[in-house]
C-alpha cells in the first residue's frame, strides 16, 4: 500500500527583513548578509509563501485575481520558489531544487561589499 505525500506547503523563512518598495521588495537575510531584490512577481509569491498554502494553490489565486493564463503564472511561481529554495530563503524540509533559474530578472542577489 503506497503512502500519499502531503503536498509542499513553503514558508519564508522568519528571520528574514522584508521591505516593499513600489511593488517591488528587499530581502536581508543576516545569516549571510545577502541581500535580495524581488520584482514584482517575486514579491507576490513572497508575501504569498506563508505555510499555509501550496504551491498550486498560490498559483490558481494569482491567475485568478490577476486574469493571468494559469500556465505562464505556473512557470514564474514555480521559478520563483525554486529561486527561493536555492537561496535558502524558505523554512522547508523538502530537498533543494537542482535545477537552476535560467534568468536572473525575477530576483538578483547582492553581497554587500566589506569596509
């Protein structure tokens, strides 16, 4: 008898700084000193990765409020968490994404420079 998985539930990590700027939003994540710029997809899908719903379920809303086709919102979203993941960003016990973000237009990591 074969044992259903509960699908992924993804949360941002809690002790990240999280600043909305006109749409678009800064992640500072202290444990690497990083810091993140989301676009406005990014930001969404952000603010929206809070443990309580799935990936799916956050992709299905977006489409729906925003009249966006379901499948290019089933690609950015699923891009943007898989980004998130790499980036250690999410509190997650799945396993890290191997595959990578192909371009860096939804989130662009800069490392502040040491004085």
């Amino acid at each position: 008898m074969a044992t259903a998985t509960k699908p992924e539930k993804p949360k941002v990590r809690e002790d990240l700084t999280f600043t909305e700027i006109d749409g678009e939003a800064l992640v500072y994540d202290a444990t690497t000193e990083s810091i993140h710029l989301l676009n406005p997809m990014a930001t969404l899908v952000y603010q929206l990765t809070d443990g309580n719903g799935t990936v799916s379920e956050t992709i299905c809303g977006i489409s729906q409020a925003f009249g966006a086709p379901l499948e290019a919102v089933d690609r950015d979203v699923r891009k943007v968490v898989r980004e998130f993941r790499r980036l250690r960003l999410l509190d997650s016990t799945a396993p890290q994404a191997t595959d990578s973000v192909a371009d860096g237009d939804l989130i662009r990591r800069e490392v502040p420079e040491s004085p």
